[in-house]
C-alpha cells in the first residue's frame, strides 16, 4: 500500500556512499556549469532589479536568471526531488530529496564587481528545513576564481579533489573569524554592537559577504571560526556540510543545529567559547526589543 508522503519523509535516510558521491558530483557540476556563465555574462556593469526585505537586500537580473537554469536542469534531471532557492523557487518534493539553491550568495559583491560571490547547490533528505533536514551532498562555486568546494555526507569534504580539514587554533585569541551583517538596519545594530565583545576576543574580523564562501574558507583553513545570525536554507545548506565534513562543529548559539538565529562554526572547543559570549552578548535577542 503506497505510504503518505509524511511518512516516507520521517523514514531514515538510506543511501550507499556511492550514491551520495553521486548526488555530491551533480551538486558540483550544476554549481560549476552555473558559475561558469555568470563569469561569462556578468555585464561590464550590473545593476538592481528588484530589492526584497530592505532597500539594502538587491536582486539582479542575473540572481532570477541563474534560479532559473538551476530549476530546469533539476526538474529535468530529478523530476520527483523538491527545490528551494533564494529568489522564490519552492517545489514539493515526491521523492524525501530537496535541492537548495542560492544562485547567486553574495549578490552585492556581484553587483558591485567584488569578487566574494559564489553559487551553492545542495541536496537535503527530509524538509529543507536546518532544524530537521539531512544534508546529503552541497557544492559552493566562487565565481573569480571558480574555486569548487564540495562533500558528501560521509565520505568527507573536498575543494577540486584535495581533502579538506579545518585548523585547530590554540585560543579564541588566535582565531581568524569570519562573519556576515543582515539587510535589516536594527540587526545591524545588535551586530555591530555584538561585534564590541567579540572583536577583542578574536584575532580579527573578515567580512567577505558571502556566507556559502566564508562557510567553504572555514573548511580549507583560510578562516579559523565563523559565526552570523540571520541565515536563510540556501545561504547554509552547501556550507555548513562542506564545514562539518571538514570536521567542524555546525551548531546555533544553545547548541541546536544552525538556523536563522545563529550559526556557529569552527573547532567544537572554540564554537562553544565564542557561542557563550554570544549568548552573553544578547546576540540572538529580538531585534523589536534592542534599543
Ligand atoms: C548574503 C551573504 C552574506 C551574508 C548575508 C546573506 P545574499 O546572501 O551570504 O555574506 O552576510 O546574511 O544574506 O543575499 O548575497 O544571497
Ligand atoms: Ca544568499
């Protein structure tokens, strides 16, 4: 007798190591062929289709185009799997599988001509949901360089086919810390003054902008720790896996898995030192309240 869709979604993942290679390696290549034509369409000077949640939250053209060829490709390729992505695609999912795609993480980089933007694809199991969901295979692609960071849930992390493995700092003193500001003018403020406790703590501050980057840059060791609030699935679902197959610790501020609230990444020791000044700090405190 066919099951119900929510049953089939509560059952357990199964799934060889050879199949999530499989899932791993089209993450990878729709993220490649995708950041591939950004690289050669970008105009010569791009400019704001659309804002979203703020003034400060742009869309480009470029952002719907891209959304779009990521939807067809995996429509036609995996008809019964689920998608979400950043600019509005929501598919429900026959199969347990859900794509996650942000098509262009970073958008004001991409704007502006900077070269911190990147394309995250990912497949979960379950809800695309980052309270419940399995994360089962990402890719993030940065589009300068076409720097391709990859994993597969199990079978490790990879930027090309090097393994990947994060640094083990001594002390928070000693950790590189990257971190991302929302679109919102009252969380930017609770950041920055979030920032006060945490900047004296750290060895400094990157802000590249884009989350998917700085997750992928924690996995190679070009970053040491990394934490923001205000996350949404796709700027997260490649990432943090990439992150975690590395061998950080992926949690929020309490120690749930990441979620819009907070995210938290790096060595666990150090993940949970900074998470408590974070705690301390009010960082994941209502923004209606924060004067
Ligand atoms: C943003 C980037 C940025 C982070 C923001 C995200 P978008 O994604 O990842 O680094 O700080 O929280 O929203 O809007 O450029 O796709
Ligand atoms: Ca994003």
């Amino acid at each position: 007798m066919p099951q119900p869709e929510t049953h089939r979604f509560s059952t357990p993942l199964e799934i060889t190591p050879e199949q999530v290679r499989e899932l791993a390696i089209l993450c990878r290549t729709l993220a490649h062929d995708a950041a591939q034509f950004i690289a050669s369409h970008r105009p010569p000077r791009e400019s704001v289709a659309d804002t979203k949640s703020t003034p400060t939250d742009v869309v480009t053209q470029m952002d719907r185009d891209i959304e779009a060829q990521l939807r067809g490709r995996i429509v036609q390729l995996r008809p019964d799997d689920g998608l979400l992505g950043e600019e509005g695609s929501s598919k429900a999912s026959t199969s347990g599988f859900t794509w996650v795609v942000d098509p262009i993480d970073g958008t004001v980089n991409y704007l502006y001509g900077l070269p911190g933007y990147s394309v995250s694809v990912a497949v979960v199991w379950g809800a695309p949901d980052p309270a419940t969901w399995v994360q089962v295979a990402g890719a993030v692609v940065r589009v300068s360089d076409m720097a391709t960071w990859w994993a597969g849930r199990g079978i490790g992390a990879f930027r090309g086919e090097t393994v990947l493995a994060i640094n083990n700092p001594v002390s928070l003193g000693a950790c590189l810390t990257g971190t991302g500001f929302g679109y919102d003018a009252r969380l930017r403020a609770l950041q920055a003054r979030v920032l006060l406790e945490v900047l004296p703590a750290v060895r400094d501050i990157r802000r590249v902008g884009s989350a998917a980057v700085d997750l992928c840059s924690l996995a190679e060791g070009s970053l040491d720790l990394y934490f923001e609030r205000g996350l949404s699935p796709w700027d997260m679902a490649a990432g943090t896996l990439i992150a975690r197959e590395a061998g950080a610790l992926t949690i929020d501020h309490e120690g749930a898995p990441p979620s819009k609230t907070m995210t938290v990444a790096g060595p666990s020791g150090l993940v949970l030192e900074l998470a408590e000044i974070l705690r301390k700090t009010g960082a994941a405190a209502d923004i209606n309240d924060v004067r």
